[in-house]
C-alpha cells in the first residue's frame, strides 16, 4: 500500500504542477533575454553607454546606430547610461533622438533606474524631457517608488505628485 500512496501523491502534484495557470504577459510578447537583437553595433552602444564612455557612444551614433536599439532585457543604451548614472551619456544620447520613455521587457523606463539609483541631476533632466512619472512597472511601482525614501530625489518625485505640470 505505501508504494501505491508515493506513486499516487507523485501523480497528483505533477498534476498540480502542470495545471497552475502560467504567468500573464501584458501587450507584446516581453523579449527574451538570452537573444540578442539587432546589429552588433547597436550592442556595442549599449555597452558603451553602460561603461559611460562619451567617445565610443559617439562614434557608433555617427555611425548611424539606432539609439533606440532593444538589446535582449529590452532595455535601451539610454536605460544603462541612467542606470549607471553618466549624465554626459544621458545628454549625449537624448540628444541624438533616444526616447525617454520607452519600457524595458518589465516595463521600466530610464526615469525608474535613475530614481533607484538616486541620480537626481539625471532625473531632473528627464522630466525636463517629459518623462513620464506616472507610468507603472510591472510590478506596479512608480519612478517616485524607486527614490531612495527621503534623498532630493525622492523629494522632487514628491512635489511632482502634488503638483503635476
């Protein structure tokens, strides 16, 4: 009998398993993060926008790449330059007809990475740019709820909630 109950209770859990309804995808199917899109030098612009370094970013725009690449996150270069917090790079790429707010296969947008990592000049800069406050990630959070809890930062995030423009 105890070996028929193992192989029933296996059955039933593999069962359980196999029915849980799977995770939904809001709008187009999220990018795969494991596949590279595009041409190798729009790769190398992101990379270049997560290293900050202003001579490569530049050579490969002049270059025709488009600034607006997906790399497999779905992220952009200028979601790294934000993340990583080159203000010269953020300039230089918004500059060039990079979108301030495009979203990330989690539906992040620059304005997010830069508020979690507290870049205050770089989020000023983006609203400037009217970049979108309002929009939610996917777990439902706002650039304001990334800010570090009382950074300037935050604080302007909190007078933009009190006064939009």
């Amino acid at each position: 009998m105890g070996d028929h109950a193992g192989i029933h209770i296996a059955d039933i859990n593999f069962l359980l398993i196999m029915s849980e309804e799977k995770p939904k995808v809001y709008g187009e199917v999220m990018p795969d993060s494991t596949v590279s899109w595009g041409h190798p030098d729009e790769l190398l612009l992101c990379e270049a926008a997560k290293g900050a370094d202003l001579k490569q970013i530049s050579r490969h725009i002049g270059n025709a790449v488009n600034v607006n690449f997906l790399d497999g996150f779905g992220r952009t270069p200028l979601h790294y330059a934000c993340q990583t917090g080159s203000f010269e790079a953020v300039k230089l790429l918004v500059a060039n007809g990079a979108a301030v707010n495009v979203m990330d296969a989690n539906r992040t947008t620059p304005l997010h990475l830069a508020a979690r990592a507290n870049h205050k000049v770089i989020v000023k800069f983006l609203l400037l740019r009217n970049a979108d406050f309002n929009v939610e990630c996917i777990s439902g959070c706002k650039p304001v709820d990334f800010a570090p809890y009382g950074t300037e930062t935050w604080r302007v995030s909190q007078t933009l909630l009190v006064w939009p423009a």
